[in-house]
C-alpha cells in the first residue's frame, strides 16, 4: 500500500476510535448525572415540576442514553464494515461486473448509492423499530401503528427515488463531465434543489405524511394573526398537524419561503398549552424570523456545503483517498459514486469535533427568540409553556453541562427559564 494511503488509513481508524471514544464518554457522564439528580426536583423548580414527572423525564433520558450507547457502537461497526473491512468494495465489485458493462457508468454508479442506501437502511431498521415501539411505547409517546410505520417507510422510500435519484444522476454527471470545477456547478445545482425543497414541501412533501387543517379555533387564530401583525410577520395560514398519529411529543414551526411561508401547529401542542402559551411559544419562533436566524443557517448550511464539495473535488482525485478508506478505485469505469459514498461515511466522524460550535451558535439563537418572545408577549406565559412542554416531553432538568455543549441544539429548561426577563420567581 502507498505511504500516502497508509497514512489516510492511519489517520481515519484514529479518528474513528476518538469519536467512538467520545461518544462513549459523553453518554456515559450524561448517564451518570442524569441518574445522580434523580432523586429530588431541582431547587428552582420546587412546586412547578412533581418529583414522579422529574423522574420520568430522568428514566427516559437515561432509556435513551443506554440506546445511545449501544447504537454508537453499532454504527461505528458498519462503518469499519464498508470501509476498512471491504463491504463498499465487494458491493461496488458485485455491481460494477453486473451492469456497468452493458448498462454504462451512470446506471451502475446509480445503482451503487441506491444500494448502499438500502442495505444501511436495513442495518438501521432494528434500532428504528425499537425506538419507535420499545422505548417510545415504552414511556407513552408512541402513537404509530405498524401499518403506519410501513407506510412511512415506503413512502419515504418512493419520494427518495423520484426526488434524490435524478439530483443524484446530476450530481454524478457533473462530477463526470464538468472538468475540474465539477464541484462549484454540483453546490450551485443542489443548493438549487434544496431551494425548491423548501418551497415545495409544506404544499407537496409534508401532506403525503401527514394531515393539516386550518386552525379552526377563532379566538386563538385571532391572537395569533394579531401578533403576527405587530410584529410584522405575513403567513399563508395557520394549520394544526395531526402529529398525535405518530407521537405525544408537541411541536410549533413555520414552513416554507417567501410567501409560501405557513405556520403549523401539532394537535398536541394545542391539546397542552392554553392561548397565551401558544401566543408565547408563537412568538418565540417569531423571533427566529425577526433576528434571520433561519437565514444564518440557511447560508452557514450552502457554506459548509461548498466547502464539502470542494474538498471531495480535490479527494476524488486522489487514488490515496480510495486505497485508504479500504476501496479499490475503478481502472475502467467511472470513480464518482464511489468518492461521493467514502466522503458521506467519514465526514461524520470529524464533524462530531466541530458540533460543539453549531451547537452554542444554535443556544444563543434560541435565547434570542426567547428574549423576542418576551418583548412582544406574555414572559410568564412562554416561562408556563416551556415547563409544561419540558415535563410532557420528558426532557430532563439535569443533563451533563458538557454534553449539553456537544449535543444540545436548545439550552437547557434551567437556563432559559433563568434568562427569561419576566419568568416566575419559582424559575
């Protein structure tokens, strides 16, 4: 093997068993504070938060983390197993003798993600059943019937195939003919395809799965379209989703671009909060708007992904990058499926390093959406809905400080409750 493959080998087991390592670690010290503060309710939320729904929240966050530990390690396995151990090269062996001969690149490399995808899809299935039906059941969230799991399956299945495999068969093409800067035309091409997501999806893509009906209650259609008024916000409608089908755990979001933009609430949202909750909750996400905190990703999501591109540009090219990850690249066929397969599978692992930097731009967005809330509703009323939304959902009040830096995309119940200007005393 070349030195410089050998070197890739080197540096990618290395980071594989770090991130493992670090993913352990973090689970375990979330594990081990979560059940060390079981016992008694915080003192800051004495007489708001009973101690039996304190310990429900502690036994589903420790259920999870131990599901955690266990899928982590499992993950980690298939990884080696496609990479380092020969299951991407015996899968693109199979597939390239098969159908490039007679089908062409396009269709064998098409055919190679298509089936990989599959196959990972199966690996998952167990650890999805069981989330969904064993520990959801388990602690009274689960609402999906199998049917209904099936369904969702095929359905995401089918859209998968109509929707990713022509962008896919684009992408593969660029990367084919497109010369050296293959990759700046694949970003504009995808950022392209995510644009059009976002406006087809509360119209097309979310009424295949679920169902919405415009918000039928006046008096809190009135309150909202009149905060929505002061604060300068314009939506093409208020609808309620029937989120009780798949799940207890409650929900707000807008949806869309533009003028496409709707406002949904999930029926169990509703079925939680009284009016000036759902104001507060409302205008929370409201502030997100107001402070272009969706923007901010959207473009930091189309940033990061050129820089992706532009370094598997440069990755592709190099047989080091194949010989290293466990692959044998192509002598007579075309290598992009395979350079665009290695990049998904490794990216992960160094990303895990940098998520504590998304994860604290993401906490100080949602305490500025907090403090927006606050200014344009009720502080007490956002404070009152946070706690009953934290308690419905079983969210813990005593994570890990350190894997709530890694992991945590909102900041904890404590914490905002405590930078709330206008939160109760009890907080």
């Amino acid at each position: 093997m070349p030195a410089t493959a050998q070197t890739i080998t080197t540096l990618f087991a290395a980071v594989v068993v770090l991130a493992l390592l670090t993913r352990l670690w973090l689970a375990t010290r979330q594990i081990r504070h979560v059940a060390a503060h079981r016992g008694a309710v915080p003192a800051a939320f004495a007489g708001r938060v009973s101690l039996s729904a304190h310990q429900r929240a502690a036994d589903y966050t420790l259920a999870k983390g131990r599901l955690g530990l266990l899928s982590s390690a499992f993950a980690t396995a298939v990884l080696l197993g496609w990479t380092l151990l020969g299951g991407l090269d015996a899968l693109n062996a199979v597939l390239l003798s098969a159908l490039q001969p007679r089908w062409g690149d396009l269709v064998y490399q098409l055919s190679l993600v298509a089936a990989m995808m599959l196959i990972g899809g199966l690996l998952e299935l167990p650890w999805d059943l069981y989330a969904t039906f064993g520990l959801e059941q388990k602690f009274g969230f689960n609402r999906t019937t199998p049917t209904l799991f099936v369904a969702d399956m095929l359905k995401g299945l089918l859209l998968g195939a109509l929707l990713g495999l022509p962008m896919l068969a684009l992408v593969l093409w660029l990367m084919g003919a497109a010369g050296g800067l293959w990759w700046l035309w694949a970003w504009g091409a995808w950022t392209a395809f995510n644009l059009v997501l976002m406006l087809l999806y509360p119209t097309v893509i979310a009424p295949l799965f679920n169902r919405f009906q415009p918000l039928a209650d006046v008096a809190l259609k009135d309150r909202v379209e009149a905060l929505m008024a002061r604060c300068g916000f314009a939506a093409k409608g208020l609808f309620v989703m029937d989120g009780s089908r798949r799940s207890g755990h409650g929900n707000a979001y807008f949806t869309g671009l533009g003028a496409a933009k709707r406002v949904v609430f999930y029926d169990t949202l509703l079925a939680k909060l009284n009016g000036s909750e759902v104001e507060a909750v409302l205008a929370h996400e409201l502030g997100h708007f107001k402070h272009r905190h969706v923007r901010q990703r959207m473009l930091t999501m189309f940033g990061l992904s050129l820089a992706g591109l532009a370094l598997l540009g440069w990755l592709a090219a190099q047989p080091a990058f194949y010989l290293g990850l466990g692959v044998a690249p192509n002598l007579a066929a075309a290598n992009a499926a395979l350079a665009l397969l290695l990049f998904m599978l490794v990216l992960p692992e160094f990303g895990l390093f940098a998520s504590p930097l998304m994860a604290m731009s993401s906490r100080r967005h949602e305490f500025q959406a907090d403090a927006y809330a606050c200014a344009n509703a009720d502080g007490a009323a956002l404070a009152s809905a946070l706690l009953k939304l934290h308690e419905d959902n079983a969210s813990t009040l005593t994570p890990d400080p350190l894997y709530v830096r890694f992991y945590y995309s909102h900041p904890p119940a404590s914490q905002r409750l405590a930078a709330l200007p206008a939160a109760p005393a009890a907080a």
